[in-house]
C-alpha cells in the first residue's frame, strides 16, 4: 500500500489557504498584546505590522523546526562571520506562543517573486515572469550556503538527504504512484533506476544547506546585491521526508530550484551552466539529481502540472539533454 505517498490534492495556489477565524482573533490579541499595528493581511494566514517607531515586521505562525532556526541555527552561523557575497539570512523580532507559535520576522523591502511564480499565472506555468540574470544570482546563494560547515551545526540533527534511502524507499512508492496516474511508464522508470543504480554518483559532490524549499517564492531580492532566503520550515509531508531537507547534495538543491522553473528554458539552462561552473559540477551527478527531483515534483503536483514534469524528467533520460543545457 502506498496510501502515505499517494497523490496529494493541492489547492489552485499554494497561498490560498486562510486560517479559521479564531485563529485570526488570536492574532489580533498578540499583536495588541505586542503594541504592532497591522499594516495589511497577506495571503496563508500573515500579516504585516509595524511597531511605533514604524519598523515593519512580518507575522505569521511559526513551527519547532522554524523556531529552531531562528533561535538556535541562524546564531551559530552569524558568530562564525562568514563572508556571504549575496546570502542574506531573515533576523526577527521575536516569538510568542498561545495555543500555537508566531514569529515576528523583520521585514525587508525588495522585489518578490510571489507573482512572477506562478503555478496559475498568466504568463504561464512556473517561472516565466523571471529574467534569466537572476540564475546567476540564485548560483552565488548556493555558493554562499557552501560556506556553512555542516560539521558546525550537527548538533541540531537537521534532516539531511540520503541518495540510499532515497533508492531503496522513495523510488519504488513514487514510481508505483505515477505509474498508476499514468504520468510515466515502466519503461521510463527502469531506464532511471539503470541511470541512478550508479555508486559514483554524488560521490564528487558536496553536502550543502539550503531553507529546504529553494526555489523563487522563497527568496527576496533587495538592495545591496542581496538574496533574502525565507521560510525555513523543512516541510515533512511529502516524499518520505526527503523533498524538502535542508541538507542536500549542492545539485539536489540546484535542480530543485530547475523543477521549479518549467516553461522557462532560458533561465533554466543558465542555472545548470552557470551552477556547473562555479561547482565543477558533472553531468552525471546533474543528470541524476534533476531525475530525482523531477520524479518528486510530478507526485505532489495535479495531473497537468504532474506531465509538464514528466517531459522533463523523460528527456533528462538522455545525457545529451543535460550536456545541452551545460553547454556554455
């Protein structure tokens, strides 16, 4: 049975949910309670306030695993004083707990990415809306996140990806899940499962850290040529618990960030190139992990969506399709 793995039905926009009232009443109390004043409700429950200095901050619930980080996770790194290039790390107000947990997250004026991603969007699926240079920039992040020892933080026995674990448990669920929706075929699996039963893969390659769910609606582009990485939730509700780690293989994280960019050609090869040459990256090892984590976003996705993946995933069968999009 694979009913913890199944298709997962999502809502039309991944913002769209609103909490229940007597949340928003709690809320209302906090932020009382705190002397903020909200400036504007935003979309999954979260609002923007402001204190009477009128310095802006961000409201929203807050997970153990979030409250860790800023707590805990974010300190041990700031007191090593690495020299992030664009890597800007949230820093925050404060946490309250009621019946739950709110973090009030300082917030940073910069160009979003919550309209030009969009899986709904006009200009059509995934990232259309965003230029090509900004790759680049999504490169130099990881580049920054590179510096982080994750020796450093093993104490706080964050999740890291396990490419066994991923073969022998992940794998065969996903495969039998999309196989039954139909969105690939056996032949496609038993060409990946050749592809991936490979014990030099990643074994070039470095464990990094990341928010776990890399990709544009997460990251923040503001002044002083800085990337601000926010929602650090390690979501554990799909695949296993292996989706969303924040400890990855450096191309993991980078064909993570490639899946999310269907429909946009051009940004996408110019994340591989560019990613490629700053890690001496090989083909082999992108090549499996855009596999890996093209498998993963056609589980979690509708049907339609779900196929747009599968195209990919089928041509990434192929080495020539990833040596084309490495070719400078």
């Amino acid at each position: 049975m694979i009913s913890h793995m199944a298709f997962i039905e999502m809502p039309k926009s991944f913002e769209s949910y609103t909490p229940p009232n007597d949340n928003e009443v709690v809320m209302g109390e906090i932020l009382a309670q705190e002397q903020l004043k909200p400036i504007s409700f935003e979309p999954g429950g979260k609002v923007i306030c402001e204190d009477e200095g009128g310095k802006k901050f961000f409201m929203k619930r807050c997970s153990d695993t979030e409250r860790g980080f800023y707590t805990s996770v974010f300190p041990e790194i700031r007191l090593r004083q690495l020299p992030f290039a664009t890597l800007q790390l949230p820093e925050f107000r404060n946490i309250v707990s009621r019946n739950q947990s709110f973090i009030f997250i300082n917030y940073y004026e910069g160009n979003n990415y919550n309209s030009a991603w969009n899986e709904i969007s006009s200009l059509g699926y995934g990232g259309r809306g965003i230029v090509p240079d900004f790759a680049s920039r999504v490169v130099s992040v990881v580049k920054d996140f590179s510096m982080v020892d994750p020796k450093s933080l093993a104490s706080f026995n964050l999740p890291m990806f396990s490419f066994d674990s991923w073969l022998q448990g992940n794998l065969p669920l996903i495969s039998e899940a999309l196989t039954r929706r139909d969105i690939v075929n056996d032949g496609h699996i038993e060409r990946a499962r050749e592809l991936l039963d490979d014990s030099d893969l990643f074994s070039h390659s470095r464990i990094v850290l990341t928010n776990g769910d890399f990709y544009p609606r997460n990251l923040i582009d503001y002044p002083g040529n800085k990337v601000l990485v926010i929602d650090w939730e390690g979501r554990k509700d799909y695949v296993g618990d292996q989706r969303n780690v924040f400890f990855n293989y450096i191309e993991n994280h980078i064909a993570f960030f490639f899946a999310h960019m269907w429909g946009n050609y051009a940004f996408q090869r110019r994340l591989l190139r560019d990613a490629a040459e700053k890690f001496n990256i090989r083909p082999r090892d992108m090549q499996a992990a855009v596999l890996i984590k093209s498998l993963e976003q056609c589980l979690i996705w509708p049907d339609d969506l779900a196929r747009r993946q599968a195209e990919t995933f089928v041509h990434a069968l192929d080495i020539g399709f990833i040596d084309d999009l490495l070719r400078p």
